[in-house]
C-alpha cells in the first residue's frame, strides 16, 4: 500500500505536466509595417485616409470604425476571400479571413497593424462550415476544427497563413507607396 500512493502521485504530476507544456503560449499571427515621413501628424492622418481608401477600402467588407484626427488613430475591418488549392472538394473550408487594421499616426511616423486575422468557412454548405478561427504564427498551434483530421488541419492552416501573409503584404506595400507618394519631391 505504501508503495502505490508515491506511484499514483508520479503518474499525477506526469499528466498535469503533459497538459501544461500542451498548452503552451501559441501566438497569433499579426503583421506590422512603420513609415516614416517628413509631414506633421495632421497630414500623415490625412495621407493614411487616403491610403486606407485606395487599399484596405477597397476590400471586400473593408470599412473605417474609428478616425480620430486629433488622436492620430485609424481602425478598421476587411477581409479576403479565400479558396483552398490544397483541398479541392471541400467547399466547407472555402471562405474568408477577416481582419483588423490599425493605423496610429504621429509626427513624421505612421504605424500600420494588423490584428485579429479570423477565418471563417463557407456556411452555406450542407455540413456546414469548417472554421480555423484565429490565424496563428505556427502552423501546429491552429484550432481544432470538426470535420477534418489533424494533419490536414495543419496543412489548411499553413495555406491560410501563407495566402493571409502575401495578400497583406502587398496591401501594406501599396498604402506605404500611397503614403509616400503624399510627400513633394
């Protein structure tokens, strides 16, 4: 009897072990890009709404929630559409990825954020969607979702952020070209 309770109690701290370090810090996938311009923070507002106009404006869903010019603060929301090409057949993943943008002026300085990349499947299907929820940086931190298996999972999640992060990337390119455009030669 005396031999079982150390035993049992090695067994317990082993699983609860396993548990903690499954559950690590996963972090999710943002991007952020800073431009530096010689104009006061009034005209870098006012630069930023007319980039904003010509690239996250112009996305599907792409609205403005916050413009606060004495702030220097630009919020808002968009989304692109996504098809998996890994996945041909699964109409249950086809949808979108919706995300935040922050832009935050200041005297000679623009930072532009995006947060809260979200993908959510095509719910018009007959099982309905199946949703990835938050993009994460790693591909083995993505969300369990019903209806598919681990691996694949992983590998639809690895599409996503790839798809999310070279769409972005050329959005962010062209309001940083927009902004600097703004400067006289």
């Amino acid at each position: 009897m005396r031999l079982l309770f150390p035993i049992l109690a090695l067994l317990l701290s082993g699983s609860v072990h396993a548990q903690a370090s499954e559950a690590g810090p996963s972090t999710a996938l943002s991007f952020a890009r800073s431009v530096t311009l010689p104009m006061n923070a009034v005209q870098l507002h006012d630069a930023a709404m007319e980039a904003w106009t010509w690239t996250f404006g112009k996305e599907p869903g792409g609205k403005l929630l916050i413009t606060d010019r004495a702030a220097g603060t630009l919020k808002g929301t968009a989304r692109m559409n996504f098809r998996s090409a890994m996945l041909t057949g699964r109409e249950e993943t086809t949808g979108t990825v919706s995300y935040t943008v922050t832009v935050q002026v200041g005297p000679g300085e623009c930072r532009i954020t995006i947060t809260e990349l979200t993908h959510t499947g095509n719910r018009n299907t007959t099982r309905g969607g199946i949703h990835l929820k938050q993009l994460m940086r790693h591909d083995e931190d993505a969300y369990r979702a019903g209806g598919m298996g681990r691996t694949n999972i992983v590998r639809l999640h690895r599409e996503l952020r790839e798809a999310a992060s070279a769409h972005l990337a050329g959005l962010l390119q062209t309001f940083e070209a927009r902004m600097r455009a703004k400067v006289e030669p």
